[in-house]
C-alpha cells in the first residue's frame, strides 16, 4: 500500500468525527497536536487533523504546526519542489480562506474532493470552523497551493513474468494455511512432495506430474 493510500485511509475512517461540546476546539487531534486537551477560540484545528493524520498513517510531516500559512511557508524555504500547482490524491490543500484539507481526488472539472478537519458537512455552516471532520467538494480556484509532501509512485503496467515473480517473492517460505498442515505431512510422509516451500507457484504441468506420481505410487 502507497503512503497514498495509507493516509487516505486514515482519513477516511475519521470522517464523521466531532468535537465536544460543540463550538468548543476539544477533539482528539488538537489532544494530540498540544499533548493535553484543550478548547477554545485560539485552537482551531484543520491543521492538527492534518497533522494527526500523515502521523498516525505513519507518515508524519517534517514539520508541525497548527497553522496552515506557516506550514506552506516552511515547504516553500525548505522543499519547493513538493509545493505545486495541481491537485493530487494525498495532497495537502492550502485554502485561501485559513482553511485546510487532504486531496481524496481530483475530479476533473474544476473541482477538488478533499477530506477536512474542522469543517462542515454542507455549505450551510461554517467552512473553517464547523467542528467536524467531513468529506468535501470545493472549487480548486479556492486553493493557494497544493503540498505534495512525499514523492508519488507511478504506477506501471506490469508483465506476466513480472507479475509472477512477485507473488513468488510473496508466498516463498510463507506457511501453509493451518487447515492444510495435517495433509502436507501425510504428503510428506508419502515422498510426494519434501514440504519445503508450500506456498510456491506450481504450473499446472507440475501439478499434473505430481498427480500421475501419486498415484503411481499407489498401485505400487
């Protein structure tokens, strides 16, 4: 899984999550961000929810901050290569209005899905103050720049052989599943197979062979 995907995940399970007593700033992630639980009007947390976010997805950001200005800032002197103009998923969303949000996606006309602390779920209340953590479509116009804080990985079709070579590389010396140990070593004690390496890919050809010797062995 990409640093992507993890962070979207992250997010996504946190939608829905607000804070007590309504109005009040008291939510987990500014506990998090602040290392006690606070609340009040100095302790907005679009930011913080950011910030939990890539840390609890095991990614966390080279800098920390509350503030969205001073985290654009520290990207822009520090790595102004991951400050860019164009949206992409995992994206960190600089508003121009003091607000701040992760890129879900790019929709493609004009438009930015984004995961938000601190926000609303409808346009009616309030979009840097609303309390909640909501999914959200905004106008990609309302975006000052995007931080793309890691390097994205492209996807790359792959071939057959590659594709077989991975899941090799992923089930060399994995266990056989417990429900198949009892009749692996009945296998083993048979001489059909040593049992080293249960898990590796087999042709059918080879599967087939195996067969025809077992029951070759049989008649015996």
């Amino acid at each position: 899984m990409s640093w992507v995907d993890e962070v979207l995940a992250v997010a996504e399970g946190e939608v829905g999550v607000t804070e007590w007593p309504k109005g009040s700033n008291c939510v987990k992630y500014n506990e998090w961000y602040y290392g006690k639980s606070v609340s009040g009007a100095a302790y907005p947390w679009c930011m913080a929810f950011v910030q939990w976010d890539f840390d609890r997805a095991g990614h966390t950001l080279p800098h920390k901050t509350a503030s969205c200005s001073n985290l654009l800032n520290w990207y822009r002197a520090n790595k102004p290569q991951c400050v860019s103009d164009k949206p992409a998923p995992g994206a960190i969303a600089i508003y121009n209005f003091g607000h701040t949000g992760i890129v879900a996606r790019d929709n493609g006309d004009g438009t930015v899905t984004a995961i938000e602390g601190n926000t609303s779920a409808t346009e009616a209340g309030s979009q840097s103050n609303g309390g909640g953590v909501f999914k959200v479509r905004r106008p990609a116009a309302l975006v000052t720049k995007y931080i793309i804080p890691f390097e994205i990985e492209e996807e790359e079709d792959m071939t057959g052989e590659e594709i077989y070579k991975k899941l090799s590389e992923y089930l060399e010396g994995r266990p056989a599943p417990d429900w198949a140990q009892a009749e692996l070593q009945e296998a083993v004690d048979m001489g059909i197979t040593d049992g080293t390496n249960p898990m590796q890919l087999m042709p059918r050809y080879q599967a087939a062979i195996m067969a025809k010797r077992a029951v070759e062995m049989a008649r015996k």
